[in-house]
C-alpha cells in the first residue's frame, strides 16, 4: 500500500520499523558479506546466541517525524535494530553504501516476493538463517506456506 498524500495519516510510530531496517542491515553487513534483517532472525531468538542483540542500539524516536511530515531526524542516525524480513543492504561498486528498510505489510511481503537471500523454515531446508513463513507468502509467484497458528499458553523454547 503506498503512503497516502496527506503525512498525518500515516502512523507515526510505523516511521521507526523501516528506518530500523535500514540501519540494521547496514550495521551488520560488509563490503563482502551482505546480511539482510531476515537472516539474523534464528540468531536472535530467545536460546540462541545473539538473543539480547536488540537491546544493545535502542532506536531514537526523537528522529521520528511529527504527523505534518516535518522534522524526522534528516540525516541523523536513528539507529534501532529489528531482525525479521524487510531491511537489505544497498551497495554501489562492491561497497556498501547504506540500508533500505520496507514496512507495511507482513515481515516476508516486506522483504520481497522474488528470490534473494532470504530461507524460510519451514519449507526451505534447515538453516541457522532461517525466517518463519508469515501469512500467504509466496517466493516468484509460488505460494510457499503460512504461519503457523499461535498456541496458548506461550511456552517458551528450553535451552
């Protein structure tokens, strides 16, 4: 769904999950090493290695714009870490230049519907870089699967 014309009808909180994106495929990618937001999601889920990672840069809302569209931190570092589909690293040359960050829709539409980087668990083979499957996502035009329905009450994974 595009922006609608008119700033003041547009969430302003949603501001900060694709600048978030954007700024955590930046941080964590090389010239060499491209790592989208849905390839760190299995790392930093509870049990696993990087499990407290988004604590560690808190996104600064003072950089989210006010429902006029003005202000927004313009050319600041708002900073904030999310790991789940939708934010890609961007390069020029071989080097990487910045982030882009795409909100809006589930984590997997976000991310794209055409192949790229991103393996889903299931029905890709098991990987450490896997994203779950969220509602109707496809990959080419090919519907791959839906999420699992939520269970209750939460009981959650053991070491």
């Amino acid at each position: 769904m595009p922006s609608p014309a008119d700033p003041s009808q547009v969430w302003t909180g949603s501001q900060a999950i694709p600048k978030a994106k954007a700024y955590t495929a930046n941080a964590f990618s090389l010239d060499n090493f491209a790592l989208s937001t849905a390839r760190l999601y299995t790392f930093t889920q509870p049990g696993h290695s990087l499990n407290s990672l988004g604590q560690s840069n808190l996104f600064n809302s003072s950089f989210l714009a006010a429902p006029s569209g003005q202000g927004g931190g313009l050319n600041q570092i708002a900073g904030g870490l999310i790991f789940f589909g939708g934010g890609v690293p961007l390069y020029k040359n071989g080097k990487i230049i910045g982030g882009l960050g795409i909100s809006g829709d589930t984590a997997c539409t976000d991310h794209g519907a055409t192949a790229d980087d991103i393996v889903y668990s299931p029905p890709d083979d098991p990987s450490v870089f896997a994203h779950p499957v969220c509602l109707n996502t496809f990959r080419n035009g090919t519907f791959i699967g839906n999420e699992a329905p939520a269970t209750y009450p939460f009981v959650p994974p053991q070491p």
